[in-house]
C-alpha cells in the first residue's frame, strides 16, 4: 500500500499530488510510518514560480496534505 499526498497549497499547487523524493512514486506506508514520527516529510511535486510550473522539492509539515492510502505507487495514476 502506499500514501497518496494531495497538496493544500502551502508549497505545491493547490489539489496536486506529490511524490517521493528521490523517485517518480508514492510513499510506502513504510517510509509514511517513519516521516510520521518526524512530523516532516521531504517530497517532490509541482510549484509555479512567476507564473511558471515546475517540478520543485521541498521539505514540508505533514498538516500540508490531504492523505489517502492507496494500492498504486504511481503518482496520478
């Protein structure tokens, strides 16, 4: 199973997912385990800067996102 993470718009765009950092998936619910005793998570997704979208990534509070679990490790899917 693995952690879906929608975004409030504190940092990515509001109502996106992110992702792992280090690679294009979700977390595990593993790795969501041990972010959780953290209270951050660092993570990948898509902020917009001047009016351009990018893919940034950043270390946020876990009162950031929207969480969900969830069968596929792939982001938008």
């Amino acid at each position: 199973m693995y952690v879906k993470l929608i975004s409030d718009g504190t940092w990515f765009v509001k109502g996106s997912e992110v992702w792992h950092y280090d690679k294009f998936e979700r977390i595990s619910e593993k790795d969501w385990a041990e972010w959780c005793k953290a209270g951050i998570i660092n993570c990948r997704g898509i902020r917009v800067d001047d009016g351009i979208e990018l893919i940034d990534g950043e270390t946020c509070i876990l009162d950031e996102f929207k969480v969900e679990i969830v069968e596929n490790k792939t982001p938008y899917a």
